[in-house]
C-alpha cells in the first residue's frame, strides 16, 4: 500500500496470513507435499492456481558424482548402499554424515524410489541409476509443466524448483554445481515453448 496504492497484493508462500489458513487453500502454493510419484493424486489435483514452488529430485551425472564422492564410497553392489554412507548423506543437501541426525536423509532412498516406480528395478550400475533418476526428474519436471499450462485459465503459472546447485549434491536442480545439465533441462526448456501440444 505504502509503494502501490493501485494494485491488490497477494501475500505469499511461505507467508499465510489467518484468514488464507481459515478458508482453505490459497491462491499459490509450494506444491512439494508428499514427494511420492509425480503423477499421484497430490499432483494431479492442486488447489492452487500458481504453483510458486515445485520439484523432484534428480541424481547428477556419474562424472559430477565422482568429483565428490570418494571412490571407496560408490555403489559395489546395489544403489542402497548409498543410503547409509556418510560420504553420500554430506550431499543429500543435510551436510551430516549420519542419517540420524540429517534432516536430509530421506531424499536419497526417495530419489531410489522414483527410479524403482518408473522402471521397476534399481539393480543397475551408477551410470544407469544417474540415467535413469534423470528421466524420472525429467518426466516429472515435464509433467508438472503441462499440467499448470492445460489447466488454463484456472491455473496461471509454475516456479519450478531449482534451477543450479550451490554445491555438490543430490538435488531437484536441472543443472549440477559442475554446470552440467541434467536431461529435465532440455525436457523444461522444450515443455516452456509458447505453443505445444498435451
């Protein structure tokens, strides 16, 4: 009011004044809920009409991987030996190694359980676990997109989350901190044209 007497201002996330709480959903809305996969209820149903925050985790390539995971801590056997090794719970973005006191801890098992629902399977080698987590975080990236844009004129925008690391890490940016583009990137950027077909 002080600034732009003119023009309605529409306090947002993760600001929620009293009667935004009392009356139900507000007009915008970090939509990360429940994490679990991109196309379950949570995500095809949002209340909002702007979605001012969103995303799903997606692993770095292996060549970004091995500049910070130590050799000794990759994968030997299965993918989930990750989720116990400090060296990999630094880079769940908690920075502690151990996963009870890292409130971070959940995203590597949640990342290994987007790539199982997509593929069934994570019985892989580091180089087509990365592959294959980046097809789920692309998919979903892709998905999320075409949801607010068909949903026009109820739905009127999406803020996707993020967009490049600040470190090295297991994350939902579309580019790591070594500047390599993971495959959501070419997904988003094709998904933003002004005019596709869903």
């Amino acid at each position: 009011r002080n600034y732009d007497a003119t023009r309605p201002y529409l306090p947002s996330s993760p600001y929620l004044d009293d009667e935004v709480y009392r009356n139900g959903m507000p007009a915008e809305d970090h939509l990360w809920g429940p994490r679990d996969f991109f196309k379950g209820d949570f995500y095809l149903h949002p209340e909002c009409h702007f979605a001012s925050e969103i995303g799903y985790h997606g692993c770095p390539s292996p060549d970004s991987i091995k500049k910070f995971i130590p050799e000794e801590s990759l994968p030997k056997k299965h993918i989930n030996e990750i989720c116990e090794n400090p060296d990999w719970l630094i880079h769940a973005a908690g920075m502690v190694p151990v996963k009870e006191n890292n409130p971070y801890a959940y995203r590597l098992p949640l990342m290994i359980s987007h790539v199982e629902r997509i593929f069934g399977t994570t019985d892989v080698s580091l180089y087509d676990f990365a592959k294959m987590s980046q097809i789920s975080q692309a998919e979903a990236k892709k998905y999320f997109i075409e949801r607010m844009r068909v949903g026009r004129p109820q739905r009127s925008g999406i803020i996707w989350w993020n967009l490049l690391d600040g470190w090295p890490q297991m994350s939902d940016a579309v580019v790591d901190y070594y500047f390599e583009k993971k495959l959501a990137y070419y997904y988003i950027k094709r998904s933003q044209r002004p005019f596709i077909i869903s």
